[in-house]
C-alpha cells in the first residue's frame, strides 16, 4: 500500500515561497509604475526582469506540478470546494504565465529593447513591421 | 474513501459551522481588506495629491485638443534616417558600444514642440530631433533632444504649472498673460532659462539648429568611472539666423518643406559633442547652463540622409524615451528624465490604441 503524500515536496514549497512575495511585489510595482512620475523609470526597471524571473518560475512550477502531484484534498473539502479549488489553481498558472508573455509581447510590438540588466537582453517576442 | 472517514470528515464540517465559520470569513476579509486598502494606496486613490503621467497627457490634450494617433507634444513631425560613426572618442567616457569605433543605423524624427499636428511652422517654436541608435547586440540608445540651450523648467511639478499657465482662455482663445506672469513670479529659474534661451536665437531651420539633450547623464566607463555628461548636436551646415518673416497659408510647412529639399541635396550632418562636467555642476537641473569652457569631446557624426513618408515612417513608431539606454550611459538626478519616460509612455499608449487621422507631415 502507497503512504499518500502528507506534504508538498520541499521544491514545490520552494518555488512557492519564492514566488508569493515577487508576485505580490509585482502586483503593487505595476499599480505604482502607472501612477508614478518620480519613480516610474525605477519601478519600470524592476518590473520587466522580476516578470521574466516569474515566468522563468513558472515554467519550472509547472514542470514540477506534473512530476509531484500535491498532497490529497482534505477530506473535509466538498465536492464543490474541490472543484473551486482546482479551477482557481489552474487560472492561477494560466494567469502566471500570460501575464509576463503580454509584457513581453507590449514591450516587443512597440520596439524596446528589452533589457533584463545591464546590457542583457531578451528577444522581441515577435516584430510588428 | 471508507464510511468512518466520510463520517469523520462530517462531524468536522459540523464542528467547523457557526463562530468557527465566522472567524475564519473575517481573517479571509481582513486579508483581502489589507491587499485590496494597499493596492487603493499604491494607486494613489486614497492620497490623489501627486501628479500622475495621465495629468500631463490630459493637460496637453486640455491645451491642443485630442488629435488622434498624435503624439501629445511634439505631435507635427517627420522621420529620418541614417546612421551614426562613432571616431572612439567617447570610449574612455562610456563602456556603451555605440561609442568605440564603427557605424550603428540610426531612425530620428524631427518635430515641432505642441501638441497640434496642423499648425503652422513659424520660427521660434522650439524644434525636436528624436534619435534611435540602435546598437549591434541588440540594446538601443534613444534620446529627444531640442534646439534650446537649456529648459524652461527644472522639475515635473513647475512643468505642469507651466502648461496650466498657458492654457487657452475658454472666451478669448489664447493664454491668460496674467497667469503666465504669475508662474514667472513663482519660478526664478524659469525667467533666467528664458533670458537664456533668447540669447541663442533659432537657426533658420532644422538642418542648421544644435540639438541639445538638455538633461544630464551619467556616462560609465570601462573602468566603472562614471562622468556627468550632457550631449549637444552641432550641425556641419552653417548657422544663419532663422527669417523674422510670418509663415503664410501657403508655406504653413516651410520649415519641413526646407528640410526636404535640404535633405534631396545631400545628407545632413552633426558632430556628437560630449559636454564633460565637473564636480560641482548641476545634474539635476536643467534650467541652469554649465560654465563655458567645458571639455567638449567630438565623439563622432550623425549623418541624416532619408525623410520618410508619414505613412510608412518606422519614426512614428517610436517612443522617443530618453531613458531607453545602452549599457555605459545610465540617467542622472535630474526629476525631469523618469518623468518625461513616464509621459512619453503614456502618450505612447494612447496614440498607439488610436486609428491614425490624416496625415499632417510636412510633405503632404
């Protein structure tokens, strides 16, 4: 008989733990940026390699969710909890994903560079014109 | 699952229900308050004091109408090309590849300062050369630069005074002199740019005026020396004082139209000068010239050879944001620079999400 897993694998708990707060800093650096004159160029230097970094993770999380499959629901969940849980966990990936292939993808069809730090670069995702 | 579990996880359910279920709603609530308060703060709609990007691009469009697919000021223009051949000057100033020996194309646009695309060329509006270096690794050097030997104001908020200050009078259709002379009375700095700016009298046009960035930046180089740097264009053409003639209905475009046929007779050149300041002169104020005498380092030449319809003009395209910069040049003290990429990108982004109207280039 299998143990079922009681616990997220210490890589899933990782890659969460590294992911919550630069999302959440991400979430209130993009709310400041379009409102701020005096801090808009720093903010904006940030928020392009921090939304690369998230979609780098999320690569890797998504890879690591298909290969660790996460602990059983409780039992106390019902039916229906467990189906708002699971919809809200795959929108959760979709958006984490989508979110920094649409910046990426703004930042190409106006024609930045997109600079991570330094002279290093991201290709334009795709060329307009 | 077995019966005992389901009952278990039953009776659970049960214990869960009435101040457990309340406890646990007000901690979820409390959170979302906390996440949903800060974003209202962060975005400013709690405090509301600050300027944002939005007002100056709303006070342009208050000024000289909403002209869609425009740019907000410097909305009259047209697109250039060509390239730039750096001499290795720079090179012990900036680490930036622009600046060692060798060519990198160029797209630029030359504009008219307003926000009004029909208006009539006349010789003292200030003229813009927006430039886009782009660099073989694939980094971009942009910068807008203007035929004024230093700025009108020295910070965002005295900016926007300004503009308020020369907004239209809704009965008489022109700017209330009273108001402008107040924000005079207000800003020192202001009056002494302007004494400034009128002893540079403009060229007679766009081929023949110096370009100045204005701002400072700092320039990085090899060895991690960093240099306070501000960039003049200084044209090959000659100097000639610019007509005091009004244009007329028919030559509404004379200075574009001037353009053109200069650039029909061969291409148009500048020397690259870097201005090298010293410890003491002012990075963050763009109102006040730095002392003569100056290093002036020819870092090499612009050499402008193709207007491009407005049509198909790649220069429409362009967000000509002085803080797009290469590795070697980074952007200094000056409050004005990250408040020009903020206004620029949100008049980017409302131009870019608009159906073009007719083109008013010169050249039409």
């Amino acid at each position: 008989m299998v143990t079922e897993r009681r616990q997220f694998t210490a890589l899933s708990r990782l890659l969460h733990w590294l992911m919550a707060p630069m999302v959440l800093s991400m979430l209130c650096i993009g709310v400041a940026m379009v409102v701020s004159v005096a801090n808009y160029h720093r903010l904006v230097s940030i928020h392009r390699p921090l939304g690369i970094s998230i979609l780098f993770l999320v690569v890797i999380r998504y890879v690591n969710r298909r290969l660790n499959a996460p602990p059983p629901f409780p039992p106390t969940m019902s039916a229906q909890e467990r189906r708002a849980a699971t919809a809200s966990e795959m929108m959760l990936y979709a958006l984490l994903f989508a979110l920094p292939v649409v910046g990426w993808g703004m930042l190409s069809a106006a024609g930045y560079p997109i600079v991570l730090y330094g002279s290093l670069h991201l290709p334009r995702s795709f060329r307009t014109a | 699952m077995s019966t005992d579990a389901k009952l278990g996880a039953e009776a659970q359910r049960a214990a869960l229900s009435k101040i457990g279920t309340l406890a646990r709603f007000a901690v979820i609530g409390a959170v979302l308050g906390v996440i949903i308060g800060s974003f209202a703060y962060i975005g400013g709609s709690l405090t509301g004091k600050d300027l944002r990007p939005v007002d100056f691009a709303d006070e342009f469009e208050r000024i000289a109408g909403v002209h869609s697919g425009f740019r907000r000021n410097h909305a009259k223009g047209v697109g250039v090309s060509g390239y730039f051949e750096s001499n290795g000057a720079g090179a012990r100033l900036s680490k930036a590849i622009v600046f060692q020996v060798g060519r990198v194309p160029v797209t630029g646009r030359f504009s008219l300062a307003g926000g009004q695309p029909y208006m009539a060329d006349a010789a003292n509006t200030i003229r813009g050369l927006g430039l886009k270096f782009s660099l073989p690794d694939g980094e971009q050097w942009r910068t807008a630069m203007n035929s004024i030997p230093v700025f009108m104001v020295n910070t965002p908020a005295a900016f926007y005074e300004r503009l308020i200050a020369s907004r239209p009078d809704p009965t008489t259709g022109k700017p209330d002199p009273t108001k402008m002379k107040a924000f005079l009375a207000s800003h020192p700095e202001t009056v002494r740019a302007m004494k400034i700016m009128s002893s540079h009298p403009p060229a007679s046009g766009f081929a023949n005026s110096t370009y100045s960035s204005l701002n400072a930046f700092f320039f990085v180089n090899m060895d991690g020396v960093s240099t306070p740097v501000r960039l003049q264009l200084v044209p090959l053409d000659a100097f000639e004082p610019a007509a005091s003639t009004l244009p007329t209905k028919e030559n509404k475009n004379y200075l574009f139209d001037a353009l053109i046929v200069r650039l029909h007779r061969g291409p148009v050149q500048w020397h690259l000068i870097l201005v090298v300041g010293q410890p003491g002169d002012p990075t963050n104020d763009a109102t006040i010239p730095w002392p003569e005498g100056r290093e002036r380092v020819d870092a090499g030449t612009l050499t402008l050879s193709d207007i491009e319809s407005a049509e198909t003009s790649v220069a429409q395209d362009i967000n000509f944001d002085p803080l797009v910069l290469p590795a070697g040049i980074v952007p200094s003290d000056d409050p004005l620079l990250s408040a020009r990429s903020a206004v620029y990108s949100q008049s980017f982004t409302r131009r870019a999400g608009e159906t073009k109207e007719p083109s008013a280039e010169a050249g039409k």
